[in-house]
C-alpha cells in the first residue's frame, strides 16, 4: 500500500522510458527530469528493480519546483545533452 501512496521516479531517463513503453505509455508519453536538492526533505523507498523509487513526505508544490525540463518520451529516445 504505501508504494501506491508514493510518487514513482527512476533514476535513469532510460529505464523511465523503459518503464512507459513497456505500459505503451499508458503512464503518459512526457516525462519529467526532476533534480531534488539535498535540503528537501524527502523519504523514500528504494531502490528497486531497474532504478525504481518510491518517494515520501515531499508537498507536490516542492517537487514540482524541482522539475528540470520535460520530455515527449516516444520522440526522445535517449535525454538530450545540455548545451
């Protein structure tokens, strides 16, 4: 029950795309680089099979203020570098 509870993360860009083909994208096609500074307080569990995260205890306001950029992932295949 608490990893329904959690927000689902991976830690790499590829096994998030992974993951949403896998579900053909049934999770949504975009998907977000989210970079969580070291003084959020944040809970989480993990990892699991292939990178997978489960994280606890964060405001969805604060976690959205962590989002890096978003990517349409069926058009992306690997994350484009920064310039």
């Amino acid at each position: 029950m608490r990893s329904w509870e959690g927000v689902s993360v991976f830690d790499t860009y590829g096994a998030a795309r992974d993951n949403a083909q896998k579900w053909k994208w049934g999770p949504g096609e975009y998907l977000a680089e989210v970079v969580i500074p070291d003084d959020l307080p944040v809970t989480y569990d993990g990892p699991h099979a292939r990178g997978h995260y489960d994280l606890h205890d964060v405001p969805a306001e604060a976690l959205l203020g962590c989002v890096t950029r978003v990517m349409h992932a069926p058009t992306t295949p690997t994350l484009p570098r920064r310039t």
